[in-house]
C-alpha cells in the first residue's frame, strides 16, 4: 500500500467502475477476509457467510460509484456493505425455512417421552387419533396443517388468514395441551 492509503483505495475503486477485473481482485484480496468474517459474525454459518462474501464483491463491482471516500473509508463501506448483505441472507432462510413434516415418533418426542401410552398403540396411531380430537378445534387445526400437512407457521398463518403470531400460540398451546393429555393417557 502507498503513503496514501485513501487515494489507493479512490483510484482501485475508479478502476473497479470502469470494470477492471484484476482491480475487484486486488480489492477481494485485501478486504475478502474481514467480509467473510463479518458475514460470520451475523450467520454463524460457513457456507452462507462464503455466499455472502461473493454477494458482497458483486454489488461491489456493480455499485462500486456508490462509495465516496469523502464520507467514509473503503473498509467501513465495505463492511457495512456485508453486514446488510448478511442480515438479508439471514431474513431470506427464516422465510424459507425448510418443510419437514413431523411423523408420528417426532410429534411423540415433543410432546414427551415418559408416557402409560403402549408403544404399539403409539405407533399405530390409535392413542393420537384419541388424543387430538380433545384440543379445541382451533389448535387441532393448525397443529395438523403443521405437523401432517407440513405447512409453515407462515403458511398456515396465510392459509387461515391469521396473525402469525396467534397460530404460533395455537401451536404451542395446542402441544402443550396435548402433552397433558397423553401424560394422563392410560
């Protein structure tokens, strides 16, 4: 780096504008570790903070005529770059959460293992099929379209036209419950 590490980083980023290649390599090779190691810090997940940090040197080499060295060094913009970057990668794999519906063994591990429940009257579904039509039929409903039918909490709260926020405590309220009643099962 020179005496003048402000106009280094002004002319690399004029070149970047100007689509040099080798400039976002000389750019990468300098900045790529602290990206990689912010992106971490917000998703705590190898693969993703890797695809964040080529995300992040893509709008760089789209958007390099954004950066102003008048208000701000290259590092800070740049790290502030990842970060947003990061937080939307982190908000996009919330939304889309993998769906895995529940079998019958997983909704018996959530609700307890400790039961008078047969295992053959577990596995052949007798004891549940006893058990949830006692929950009101708000919390059967969407403990189904979860559980059975695989939905989101998202999903389910779109396909009821619900808050989110109540299908969750239907849910929650709805295993709880249920956990009550296979306890007593017997």
């Amino acid at each position: 780096m020179s005496l003048n590490p402000v106009a280094e980083e002004a002319a690399l980023m004029r070149r970047i504008i100007v689509r040099d290649q080798r400039a976002l390599s000389d750019l990468y090779d300098r900045f790529a570790g602290r990206v990689y190691g912010m992106a971490m810090r917000v998703l705590d997940d190898a693969a993703l903070a890797e695809e964040v940090t080529q995300d992040t040197f893509l709008k760089v080499w789209d958007q390099a005529e954004r950066w102003n060295a008048e208000r701000g060094k290259l590092s800070t913009w740049l790290l502030t770059l990842a970060r947003y970057t990061a937080i939307d990668r982190l908000r996009r794999e919330r939304r889309q959460t993998p769906f895995h519906p529940l079998d019958v063994d997983e909704l018996a591990n959530l609700i307890g293992s400790d039961s008078p429940v047969d295992q053959a009257e577990w596995l052949s579904g007798e004891a549940l099929g006893r058990l949830i039509p006692q929950l009101p039929r708000e919390q059967v409903e969407v403990i189904e379209l979860a559980f059975f039918k695989g939905m989101s909490h998202s999903e389910i709260a779109a396909h009821l036209s619900q808050p989110l926020g109540t299908v969750k405590s239907r849910i929650r309220q709805g295993l709880i419950t249920l956990r009550a009643l296979w306890m007593r099962y017997g």
